[in-house]
C-alpha cells in the first residue's frame, strides 16, 4: 500500500455482490456503509486479512435470505401476471378459442409424430445384446443388391474360424405351412431358428424354460397371440400341434410361451422350431447347401470385437465353398469379369430398421420418412403460433393502456416480457393438456396411416413428460416473444398521450399471414397431386383387366403336383355359370416374382418370367398383337413362349414369331405369339420385358379365375366349397387381383391420406387465424365503419373494405407457394414412370379454396358489422 | 397488540441508549456489549427493516463518514408508538420475575 495511513479496502468482489443483494435504488448503499464502518474498525483492531474474512462472510451469509425474498417478491408478482393472463383470456373468448384450438391441433400433431420417432428410434434396442448381434449381409454384385439370406452352413464355419464369434443364429422362415389343432387348421409362417435363439435375442418366455424350450426337435414355441388363437383359454403347454411340410405331417409339442413381439422389433415370428426340421421342409441337405440363399444368419460377438475385423476376413473363408456358385455366374456370362460376384458383410441388428435402404429380406424403413413427419407437424405447429402472434398484435393497441399503465408504476422491460410469456405458456399450457386428449382420439386413425402399433402408454414416461414440458413452454415462448418485445418498447408517453400507432407490426402481420396460408397451399397442392397420380395409378390401363380376378394360392410348391392340383380345381369350378375363365400361372403381381436373363448382341435383358397354363390370355384379358396363344394342340408348346412387345422392341426383332432365342442357362425357346405391353410390377417403374412360357419344368402355385361381377360373395363361398372338397387339409386362401395391385401403392396411399389431413387442418387453423384477425380489425374500426356507412357507403363497400385486404395476402400467398410446391411436388413424382401431367388444376384449386374459403370467413363477421346500424357504434355515452 | 420479540427488545433499548448516536454500526457494538456475542448485520438489518414498517422506529439519513467509504449513516429513533410497546414489554418483564426468587437458579 503507498500511502501508510489510507484505511484498508473491502474486498471488490464481495462489495458487490452485497451491492446485489441489498438493492438501493437511490444508490446510497447506508447499509453497506455500516458494515465498510464494521470492516475498518475490525483491521483496526485485528489484522486486515480477519477483516477481509469477515466480510466474506457477511457477504455470503447474506445469500440464501435475499434468494428467498427475491422469490417472495417475484411470487407475488406471478400472482399478478397469472391473474391478468385469466382475466385477459376470459376476456377475449373468440380469440383465446382460436388460439388454444390452433395450438392444440399443432401439439396433437408434435406429439404424434414424437411418438412416432421415438418408436422409429427404439427398433431393436430391446436386446440387451443388440450392440454385439450382427447380422449377415449378401452382397449380390450381380444383380446389384443386398438381402439378408444367405447359405444356411455359412454361420457354423465363420464360428468355426473366428474365437470371436461367441454364438451364432440362423432363421428361415417358411410361409403358408398348414398348423392343425382339433378343427382349427390355418396357413401360419413357420420360424425355423437354432435352439439358442432365445439366449441370444431377448424374448422372454412367459411358460416355459428358456435353454430348454427348443432343445428337442419336435417341440414348438409359440407366441401368445399365436397360442390364444389356437387354444383360447386352454392352457398350451403340452399340447401337441400337427404341422403338415410339403406332404408329410409331424406332430409338435407346445414347450414354451413367448411374450407377443415388441411393435419395434424388426425380428418377427409367431410359431418357432428347431433347425432340426430345415431338411424335411427342403429336398437339398440344406446344412451343406451353400448355393440357395435360405436363410438369415445373425452372429453375437464378443464385446471386444470390431465388426469390421470379421468382416474383412469372410471371404476368405467362404470362397473355397462359394467356387460353385461362381463357377455357375460365369456360365451365365457375368459382368463381373473377375473376382466375386457375391459377398458377405456384417451389419449391427440395431441398424437393420433405418439404415438398410438397398438391403432386402425383412420390412424396414426409412429416417426421411421421419424427417418428413417432422417437418408437417411443425409447419402445423408455426402456423398456430403465427395465430397467437398476429392476435396478440392485433390486440395491442387495446392493451397499450394496461402497458403504459404498467410502465408508468414502475414496470421494468424485463418485467414487461415475463408477463407476456407468462400469458402465452397459460395458452399453451391449455393447449397442450387438449392437444393430449386430441392425440389420443387420433392414436387409432394415425396408427393405421402410419403401420404402427403406438399406445398411450408410451405416453407416460418420464422423458415423454419432460419432451412435452419443453414443447409447452418452447411454444410459450416464441408465441409470447414477438408481443412481448413490441409492447415492451412502447414509448409511455405516446401511450398515454393517445398517439399510440403501431406501423410496423402490419407489415409483420401481413407476412406472417403469407406464410401461413403458403404452408396452407403447398400441402393443398401436394395432397391434389397424390390424389390424382393415386387415381391416374388405380385406373390406369395395365394390359390386361385386373378387376374381377380371384387369385387362389395353391399352397402346393412341388412342380408335379401343383400342376394336378390346379387341373383338378379347374375340372372342379369350370361349370358354375359365374365363373367365366380358369387358369394358372407361377407368379402374379406382388407374389413370388421369377426373372431371368437373356445375353443379346453382348447386352443383358432382364425379362420377367411367367410360367402359366392355357387360357391364360383369355383370362387376364391381355391382348394379342401378332401370332397365337397357347394351345393343346400344339404339342411343342412346351418350348413356347409368348413375349411382349418391349421384349420384342429390346430383341431388335421384326418378325418375332417363330425366332428362338435362350433365357439364362436354360434350353432355346420359339416365339409363338406377342400381347401388348402390361405392367406386372408398380407404375413406379417402366414397363419391363415379359415372356409367358409353358415349361412343364415348373409349377403352378396360383390359380387364375375370373368371375362375373353378379353375386361376388356366392361365387367366393362356392369356389371355397369345391376348394375344401378336394383340399381338406388347407384353407382356401384367395385375393383379388386389383388388391394386389393396390398393394403397391400402400405407402402412397397412405402418404396421401398423411398429406390431406395436414392439409385440412393447416387451412382451418389459418382461417380461424383469418377469422379471429378480422374480429380484432372490425373492432377497432367500428367507428370508421359507422362514418363511413352514414356517408353513404353501402354494405358491399364496408365488406370490400375489411376483406380484400385478406384476400390479396391469400392471393400473395398463392403466388408464393405455386413454384415452391411445383418444384418439390414435381421431384415426388419423378418416382413415377406412369405419372400424370401437374396441369394447372392443382394449383387453381388450392388457390381458389383458399381465397373463397379466407372470403368466407373474414366476410362472415364483416357482414355483421357492416349491416349494424351506425348509430350503435358512434353514439358516445 | 402483537408483543415485541426479544430481538426487537433489545435493538430499542440499545437505540434509547445510543441516543443520537443510534445507526447500525453502533447498535452492533452495543448490542455486542449488553449480550457478549457477535450479532450478524443481517439479522440486525431485517430486524430494523421490520421495526421501522411496523412504525416503532423512525429513520433520517445522516452525514458522509470517509470511515464507510464514503456513505452516509441511516440513523434511527424510538417513536411513540416504539416507546409504548416497550414499555409494555418492560411492565411482562418484570411481573414475570417478580415473584420467583432468584435461588432457583443455583443447581444443587
């Protein structure tokens, strides 16, 4: 210290939080003085570090009490605001009504696509060994993609090779395989797993011993549902089941209960038995079958292991086994001109739902389907927001006394903000318990839209709770924000004095109202769009006549029977007047789809391969251009085929009846005949190559009959008759056709269906946005409206007034949102190799809708004003 | 009328001593003097706070000392109605210990 006589100082640090915590607004700080005075007279007498101490001390000592007065003050001021906040939403029913429905419609929606991706997210993660299970993926290098299934030996020999791998799993699945118990017989999806499938995966049991319970060959594990289907309320354990593969029966002993599979579990099965049983249901000795890809193998490794350190090392081991399967793609004339055209890599089992976009063999998905959800239920969300901002903007001119009142008492900007926000998360704390109730109501419809089994459960949860929390106060404030921060910078003396204008916050208005009823028109012209494509799809002439067509499935998967069977059925159903035409065939559109590979000119054509019977034309109604159908006289017809005229165009032929040509490995085949082009697979792709062959190589699985539209269900129930006459082992299975079809067009129909409601509610909210502004307006112009009226303006005029200011934001709109909506909704329908041409109807009638329906609704409230009598509104006292 | 609490007690009777010479300071020292402890200034803070709301004391702001870097001193005075409640928690006082003898006190 330089000068040896000047009095120590208090510490700075502390003199100010002490500043903090006894607030004097004069800036006299008396009582700070008393303990400085304290503090002198303690380094006095002391030393100057006690002192110092000491006033540390009384500094933090000081904390907690002026904590609590603090909260004490605030609270009393909460109090207020909370008050207010009723009052004010008592106060403007309409508006407050507007507000709360718009907010709740917006966070029923948040919620439902939360739990949507919270579920998206989930898959798989139930195992408790999800991080060490990976699965096996072939890589096919010929044809270009990646499946799950693969040889069924080739998980032992990796085990075999690698100490790493600690366990191994392999599924096959085997479909419409008859299970009988007493009378009830049904076609079930059999799974075929190794006995440690379930110390592997996480499926708990709910009857039966876990290492046990598919130990023996002969014993069956069934899920719950499974069970009640079969059993009711019978207890299953024990009970024995008769499954019948291909044509032997074999008698299972029910030796467990499984819990019913997690909604987010992408393994899936219902009845599982022992890999014992794979060679009786295959001819093959599938245990050294390394050339059909049979099944899905899933390895469990140990934790210090890397994926990728097994996966570098697969094909070596595999290949000496794979050469056969090479050695077979050579012959064929592989692309691939060296080198393998098939390999393995491991991908982790949480993984499998999002992140397998070119991977087939078990249903999957994809995160932009989330992200798009995401993006609805916001856009929903903002355009309720931008209903509460513009309302509350609307309302300030009526409120700016309360706030000049406010200010002038003493009223802090802080303050100011916190009571605005306080209001908005009132609203959307309302909002928000109603938005609850509205998605619940929603749950069944939204499930069914988005193939998921939600329940309200998942809503209570702790993190649920704390998403919703967040979103309630989130939307609290920035609805409350962009008020708040206007109010909050009025000039307490233009207030007061009544010269309070607010020019600015028009503007502001008025592109908030662009954008909403943008969003509104954008989703109108994207669900337009779908619905049109959607319709062009559905009546879209596919080369032959879909509609009433039955399509029964045989279940008979050996060649020679097969074809006996159908010949039977046929022989069987043939008189009955309603039935018009029979035949069959080995595939049909979305079943079990055969393509081979024609070598021509050192170009390969891929061409859609269809074994069928006669009458197949006839039946299908395709049309032949050139040459015959098959017939019986034509002995050589087993050699024949019928091609359409893409394979004719991609040949290069000119005259193709009679030319030959050959379809991979197989012998030469005659063109007898060509039919006009159809589409056996989705619109989404061009029509491809197709050749209809008779090969008595192959089997018939699918019966084609076509039946008059008169008395559809007699005709079912007939054919059903006749069916279990001649096949009482198993069920009569049968769709029609044009469903099939319609089954590719799930998603988008579903999109569709997505996209319409968003679009509906969008428009409604935006119009009660419309509506709730035009309330606020003609309120505050009642007085103009009367001069004007006495005047001499007629009601159309005051009407053109009030409205046509919104119908030109909508038209604005309009104009903002066509090219934007032009463009996405143009790349959407790229997907489409069949699409209708965008027009200009799908943006007219949005447009349209819009401006009526803004008319309509701003006009409404107008009309009562403009037809009041202006004596009401300009009398004074 | 609520009786006074012995906190409040006491921060009168030290004011009534002090005189002119009561500000917040002082009223430690002698509060330090009757009872023989350290008194925190936050209690005596409060306490004040609380007499002055309650119309007991009445406060004048006084003149700047270099010893309280530079503030000034709040001084405080007993009002009527301070003397009034004083006094009547005097008269409780002394009724109250009247009658016991002060041998009661000597254990054993």
């Amino acid at each position: 210290m330089n000068k040896p006589n000047a009095s120590p100082q208090p510490p700075r640090l502390a003199v100010w939080l002490l500043k903090r915590l006894f607030p004097d607004e004069k800036g006299l700080y008396t009582q700070l003085g008393d303990i400085d005075e304290a503090f002198n007279a303690m380094a006095k007498e002391k030393s100057h570090f006690v002192a110092k101490a000491w006033y540390w001390m009384t500094a933090l000592r000081s904390i907690p009490c002026s904590i609590w007065r603090s909260l004490a003050w605030s609270s009393v001021m909460m109090k207020n605001y909370l008050k207010i906040a009723v009052r004010n939403l008592q106060k403007y029913k309409t508006g407050s009504l507007i507000n709360i429905v718009g907010l709740s419609i917006g966070l029923a929606f948040c919620i439902l696509i939360y739990l949507f991706i919270k579920d998206e997210l989930s898959f798989d993660r139930f195992h408790e060994k999800a991080d060490s299970i990976y699965t096996i993926v072939t890589n096919d290098h010929f044809y270009e993609y990646s499946h799950r299934h693969g040889p069924v030996p080739i998980a032992p020999v990796l085990k075999d090779h690698f100490p790493e791998i600690e366990n191994f799993v392999r599924l096959v699945s085997q479909r419409n395989v008859p299970v009988k118990y007493k009378d009830n017989i049904f076609n079930e999806t059999i799974t075929i797993a190794d006995p440690q499938f379930l110390e592997v995966f996480s499926f708990p049991l709910k009857k039966g011993n876990l290492a046990k319970a598919l130990i023996s060959d002969s014993s069956i594990i069934l899920t719950q549902n499974a069970a009640n289907k079969y059993f009711g309320d019978e207890n299953p354990v024990e009970k024995v089941l008769l499954l019948t593969f291909v044509d032997k029966q074999k008698s299972f002993i029910v030796n467990g209960i499984a819990e019913n599979i997690p909604s987010n579990s992408s393994i899936n099965f219902s009845f599982l038995i022992n890999m014992d049983n794979l060679n009786s249901i295959t001819s093959s000795n599938s245990e050294i079958d390394w050339r059909t890809s049979r099944s899905q193998s899933y390895l469990l490794l140990n934790e210090y292991t890397e994926a990728e350190h097994i996966e570098n090392r697969i094909l070596a081991i595999v290949k000496p086994y794979m050469s056969a399967v090479y050695e077979i793609r050579k012959r064929y004339g592989s692309l691939v001109e060296k080198g393998e055209t098939i390999t393995y890599s491991l991908q982790n089992l949480k993984d499998i739902h999002l992140n397998s976009s070119n991977i087939y063999g078990l249903p999957r998905s994809d995160i932009r389907k989330s992200y798009i959800l995401a993006g609805i239920a916001l856009l929903i969300l903002c355009i309720a927001v931008i209903n509460f901002i513009n309302m509350s903007i609307g309302r300030a001119s009526v409120r700016a006394r309360e706030i000049g009142v406010r200010k002038m008492l003493g009223a802090g900007r802080k303050q100011l903000i916190r009571q605005f926000w306080i209001e908005s998360i009132c609203t959307s704390l309302i909002s928000i318990v109603l938005g609850l109730f509205i998605a619940i109501l929603m749950l069944p419809v939204f499930n069914s839209l988005s193939v998921k089994n939600l329940t309200i459960h998942s809503l209570y949860h702790f993190q649920s709770i704390a998403v919703f929390l967040l979103l309630m106060v989130s939307v609290g404030v920035l609805a409350g924000s962009f008020p708040a921060l206007v109010m909050a910078n009025f000039q307490i003396t233009d207030i007061l004095w009544g010269k309070f204008k607010l020019r600015r916050k028009n503007l502001f208005t008025k592109m908030l109202i662009i954008l909403q009823f943008s969003m509104s028109v954008f989703l109108l012209v994207a669900s337009m769009v779908m619905t049109r494509q959607i319709r062009f799809m559905k009546n879209y002439n596919l080369g032959f006549d879909k509609d009433g067509i039955l399509i029964v499935d045989l279940q008979e998967r050996d060649t020679v029977k097969s074809q006996e069977l159908l010949k039977l059925f046929k022989e069987n159903i043939q008189t009955h007047t309603a039935i018009m035409s029979v035949s069959g065939c080995m595939s049909s559109p979305n079943r079990t789809d055969l393509y081979g590979m024609i070598k021509h000119e050192g170009k390969n054509i891929y061409v859609w391969e269809n074994r069928v019977t006669f009458d197949y034309l006839k039946t299908m109604k395709m049309n032949l251009i050139e040459g015959r159908d098959f017939a019986i006289e034509f002995t050589s017809d087993s050699s024949a085929v019928i091609v359409n005229q893409k394979l004719v165009d991609e040949l290069g032929l000119d005259q193709p009846i009679g030319k030959t040509f050959t379809i991979g490995p197989n012998p030469p085949v005659t063109i007898v005949g060509v039919v006009k082009n159809f589409n056996y697979s989705s619109l989404e792709e061009e029509v491809g190559a197709a050749a209809l062959n008779m090969d008595p190589k192959s089997g018939l699985f699918y019966a084609v009959v076509r039946i008059s539209g008169e008395n559809m269900t007699d005709t079912i129930s007939y054919l059903g008759k006749k069916w279990k006459e001649i096949q009482p082992l198993r069920p009569f299975t049968y769709s029609f056709l044009d469903d099939d079809i319609q089954l590719f067009y799930g998603d988008e129909n579903r999109w569709n269906a997505i996209v319409g409601y968003s679009s509906f509610f969008t428009v409604l909210i935006a119009c009660m946005g419309v509506f709730g502004l035009t309330l606020i307006t003609v309120n505050n112009r009642v007085k103009e409206i009367g001069i004007r009226k006495i005047l001499g303006a007629s009601v159309s005029n005051i009407l053109k007034l009030v409205t046509s200011e919104f119908v030109l934001l909508v038209m604005t709109a309009n104009i903002i949102a066509w090219p934007l909506a032009w463009f996405v909704i143009n790349r959407w329908l790229q997907n489409f190799s069949y699409r209708v041409s965008f027009g200009l109807w799908p943006l007219l009638v949005p447009g349209i809708i819009t401006a009526i329906v803004s008319l309509l609704t701003s006009g409404g409230y107008s009309i009562k004003a403009a037809t009041a009598n202006p004596v009401d509104s300009l009398r004074y006292e | 009328m609520k009786l006074l609490s012995r906190t409040e007690e006491l921060l009168l009777n030290c004011i009534l001593r002090l005189e002119e010479d009561a500000y917040t300071f002082m009223i430690r020292e002698k509060l330090k003097e009757i009872t023989g402890k350290t008194w925190a200034f936050g209690a005596i803070f409060i306490s004040l706070d609380r007499l002055e709301s309650k119309g007991y004391v009445k406060s004048y702001l006084g003149d700047e000392t270099p010893e309280r870097g530079g503030r000034r001193k709040r001084f405080y005075s007993v009002s009527k109605e301070g003397l009034k409640a004083l006094a009547e928690i005097r008269k409780i006082d002394q009724s109250m210990w009247e009658d016991l003898p002060v041998s009661i006190f000597d254990q054993d």
